[in-house]
C-alpha cells in the first residue's frame, strides 16, 4: 500500500503524527457502523418448538437426507443427455457438414476446374489441380481441402456455379483406418478423383473407399 493510502485509511489516536500530519478521522468506524442495520443480526426464537426443530436439524442431519433425496428423485427420470456420439441429436436444417464432391448420374464429375471455390475461400483451405481433356475442356485431377484451415462458411458451395462441391448434413467420423489409432479425426481431407472412383489420400496414406448417397459420392472414414 503506498504513503498515500496509509495515511488515508491508517485508525490513530488523537494528537498522533505521520509524515507531518494529523491523522485523527473526522468521523470514527463506530459512528459510521450506526447508520447501518445488520439484517442477519436476529435474535433466534427460544421457544420449546424452535429449539426442538433446530436440535433435529443438527443432529440428525435433515438437510444432508433433503439433499440426498433431490439426486435420488433425478435418478429415475428420463435423462436430459445422449451418449454422444454413439447418440446424436437433430441436426438444424442450415448445418454445414462434411464437403461433398457431386457427379452427375452418368458418373461424370460436375467440377469444372474453375477454381472460383478456391478464390473464394477465406481460410484458403482448397486446392485443385486441372489438365485439359482431349475436347480441350479442363477436367480436375487434385481437390484438396486442409479440414484444420476449413471454417465452414458455406462460401465455395455458394460460389460454384455447377452445384459440384456442397456442404452435407453428415457429421464427422472417428477413423478406423489401419495405422491410425482409434478416435483420431482425419486431419485433412484430401479428394483426387477421375470419371470412375474417388480415390483419398488421408495423412499421406492412399486409399480409395467410395461411398455414395443419391448423386454424392464423398470419401467417409468408417
């Protein structure tokens, strides 16, 4: 504390000196006390019922017993939580989960190598790689997305403009992948694909596992 604030709040007797200077109050802690009424300050009734209830209470523990009956009350009810994430709760319909390369029905992939997803991403989470077909259109040979940068603003499904990348209402899956232990998210999800399958390289470790719900087909780590 320093000089200042001693001196201030420093209780002396009359005629006591500090650095030069009177410190006796103008009004004393006691005085100040007075204007307050201490609301706990009750007297406890001396009745033979009041002190027969506050003898029970101490002695036999009454509100450990009124304590211990609330948790046993919730102990039979029909829990408020799920056993995620082997139970999951309903999804909003504005959800934005796992990205989804779409082919059309003929299997021909809808991405068209041009790269406004990519542009458009604010985490810079995307990478594609193209070659030009024998018509001399461009077709993708790399489509990369870095899951860590990914904020899952929704902008590369808005952005492209054949529908071929979306944001699905799957959530994401604990991996089960030789060399992986168990639990571990994938890091990245890293898609190269051709007219025929979908093949992922997941923590440098190439795999292909395919799967497909109505027109989507996207790598997912069972």
């Amino acid at each position: 504390m320093s000089a200042a604030l001693r001196v201030l709040y420093s209780v002396s007797r009359p005629g006591a000196f500090a650095a030069g200077h009177n410190l006796v109050r103008p009004i004393s802690l006691s005085a100040q006390r007075e204007g307050f009424k201490y609301v706990n300050a009750q007297d406890l009734p001396t009745d033979m019922k009041s002190i027969t209830d506050r003898a029970a209470q101490t002695l036999l523990w009454t509100e450990l017993f009124r304590g211990l009956g609330m948790t046993m009350s919730y102990l039979f009810r029909e829990p408020a939580t799920i056993n995620y994430p082997f139970e999951k709760g309903p999804l909003s319909p504005r959800f934005r989960g796992e990205h989804a390369l779409r082919r059309y029905p003929s299997g021909e992939e809808r991405c068209i190598a041009c790269k406004l997803c990519e542009a458009i991403c604010p985490a810079q989470a995307i990478t594609i790689e193209a070659e030009p077909r024998s018509d001399g259109s461009r077709r993708t040979t790399r489509y990369d997305i870095d899951m860590t940068k990914c904020i899952y603003c929704g902008f590369c499904q808005e952005a492209c403009p054949v529908d071929a990348i979306v944001e699905v209402s799957w959530t994401f899956y604990l991996s089960t992948v030789a060399g992986v232990p168990n639990g571990t998210l994938f890091p990245t999800l890293c898609v190269t694909f051709d007219q025929k399958e979908i093949g992922c390289h997941l923590a440098q470790n190439p795999s292909t596992n395919p799967s497909s719900s109505v027109d989507v087909w996207l790598f997912r780590s069972l």
